[in-house]
C-alpha cells in the first residue's frame, strides 16, 4: 500500500538521476531495481510502524529514521539475498534512497515540517 497522492514512476524518475552511484559501485547498475524495492520496503515500514493507515493516510505514528533504516535494509537484504561482501553497498544505497525520498515527498507536498 503506497501513500496517498504518491506517484511511484515520478519517484523513481526524480531520485534516479540523483544517486550518487560511485558509493555503492557492486550494485549500482541494479539502481532503477534497487529503487523500487527500497520504496516498497518503505511503505511496509511505514504500514508497520503504523504511520500509514490501511487506506494511505497518515496515521498517528511518527517516522523514525533510525527503524526505518534498519527495516528497510533488512528488508532489501533479505529479499534480494544479498551477499555479505554487498551489505555496505547496500546500506550506503539506503542511506541515499533515505535522503532523496524525503526530498521527493517534500517537493511533492506529501511531507510538511509543521
């Protein structure tokens, strides 16, 4: 389940030329693959954790990048079996998905800070 008003192709399209690919160069030409799987472990988190309601609206919890970070990675590692020489490609991935995802969702108007 994605957020409300979340377009994944025009996420994907506005963080794929932004990824630094030098910082996770064992993985980097999986990066179009890389971004879906991240975004759907995000909104799995966000699920979870119970920031998104069942129907995509904000519920009551609060975004913790610390958890987020981690179920995401476990989540990416898991699911594509990554190798453990691969794991600090990955979380540098992440690390960047992070940052640009929280980018997109505050052009998008989908974030606010108030």
């Amino acid at each position: 389940m994605d957020m409300q008003g979340y377009d994944r192709e025009a996420a994907v399209s506005f963080m794929l030329p932004k990824l630094n690919k030098a910082e996770f160069k064992p993985i980097a030409s999986q990066a179009e693959a890389l971004l879906t799987q991240a975004i759907d472990a995000d909104f799995a988190y966000m699920a979870h954790a119970g920031i998104l309601t069942p129907d995509g609206l904000m519920g009551n919890a609060w975004y913790d990048d610390d958890d987020a970070f981690e179920f995401i990675l476990d989540h990416m590692a898991k699911a594509r079996r990554t190798r453990e020489q691969d794991m600090d490609a990955l979380a540098a991935f992440v690390d960047q998905y992070m940052e640009l995802q929280e980018q997109f969702l505050t052009e998008s108007g989908l974030l606010s800070w108030e």
